[in-house]
C-alpha cells in the first residue's frame, strides 16, 4: 500500500542583488561646419527726374460789395469835457445869523447830469449854551432832495462857560440831480437848526471861503 503525499517544502531566500555594470566610454564630438560668406550690398537706385510746374489757377471774380452799415448810436455822455467852477472870497467876516453868506452862478451844459459841490469855511456860534445853528447849500434857492447838503455847529457850554467862542474850519459836500441846464445859482446859507431857536453865527472868520462846483455825469 502506498502511503500520503509529503508536504510542500519551504520556499527558499530570495538571491542577493548583482552588482552595478561599469559605464561605458564617452561618445567622440562631432565636426564644426564652417560658416557661410556674407552677401554683397545692392546698389543705389536712381533718382526720380524733377516733375513739371503745374498751370497758374485762373483770376476769382471779385465780390460784391456789401451794403453800408448803420450809424452807432450816441453815447449818454454828454459832457465832452471837465465843467467846473470855483468862487473864492478871503476874510468874509460875515455875521449873518439867517440867510445867504455867499452865491456861486454856474452854467450847466446838460439837463441829465449831477452837481458835485464843495463849501468850505470858518463857522461859529457864540453866547450860548445848548445851541445849534445850520450851513447849508441851496440851488435857484432851493436845497437838494430828498437829502439836503448841509452841516449843524452845535454847542453846550455848561453853566457858567457862557462865552464860549470856539472858531473851526468845516466843509459841506454832496451830489445833487438837477434837471436843467444853463445857469444855476448855488449858494452858501446859514439859518436854525430844527428844534433851536436863533442864536449869534458868525462866517468866513479871518479865512479864505469857497463854494467848488463840478458837473458829473452821476456821483462817484
């Protein structure tokens, strides 16, 4: 009888590796081409011949002739030159306490413009105390409106300093919209002083006075 099979043997070890071949001999290099010649320049081409000068363009006919132009209008002023005036009087020693000092008749050339006025003088009031007195400027003896050209002197002596005489220099100046032209009669006047009664004035006190006028187109 025959008897069982064996059993499979074990597997055996793996083998170990081989060793790395030597490397192989480097390749020869290859031979250098040689280089090409260079290529020769072209030539120049020849220059074109001049072209001919083209024909004179015939004459444009000429225009016609435009239509006059209408006449500017006339400016608004009026005053081709200065027009001015001053009177001038030395050492008026005037001791009016109402009405007229001095006039000044002057010529207007326009019917549209102002008159510039300047009035310049010694003014005074004397003996009083609390009291007032007017100068004021007056054209065909009417003053300016609606605002007149005018200075007060006012004074308040205080009790017992009664006799205060003080003199000073005063100007009055202002514009004025007179509508009429030619001759004008401006004057210098002395009067009250609203709410005062009447008191000593005295003008033009050992100086010069003067009354300046000047027409201008509108004040400046």
């Amino acid at each position: 009888m025959n008897g069982k099979p064996g059993k499979d043997g074990l597997n055996g070890k793996d083998g170990k590796d081989g060793k790395d071949g030597e490397p192989g001999e480097d390749g020869k290099n290859g031979i250098d081409g040689k280089d090409g010649f260079k290529g020769t320049n072209g030539k120049d081409g020849k220059n074109g011949e001049p072209g001919k000068d083209g024909k004179d363009g015939l004459d444009g006919k000429d225009g016609k002739d435009g239509k006059d132009g209408k006449d500017g209008k006339h400016g608004t002023n009026e005053l081709s030159k200065k027009n001015w005036k001053e009177c001038a009087w030395k050492n008026v020693y005037d001791g009016k306490d109402n009405g007229v000092i001095k006039h000044c008749s002057f010529k207007k050339s326009s019917i549209n413009s102002y008159l510039k006025v300047f009035v310049s003088s010694n003014m005074r009031i004397y003996n009083c105390n609390r009291c007032c007195k007017r100068w004021f400027v007056t054209f065909d003896g009417h003053e300016c409106a609606p605002v007149p050209i005018d200075v007060v002197v006012y004074m308040n002596a205080g009790a017992g300093n009664r006799l205060k005489d003080l003199h000073r220099p005063r100007v009055i100046a202002g514009h004025c919209k007179i509508s009429k032209k030619k001759e004008i009669n401006v004057a210098f006047n002395v009067g009250n002083c609203r709410g005062y009664g009447s008191v000593d004035a005295h003008t033009g006190w050992n100086s010069a006075t003067r009354i300046y006028i000047e027409e201008v187109d509108r004040p400046q």
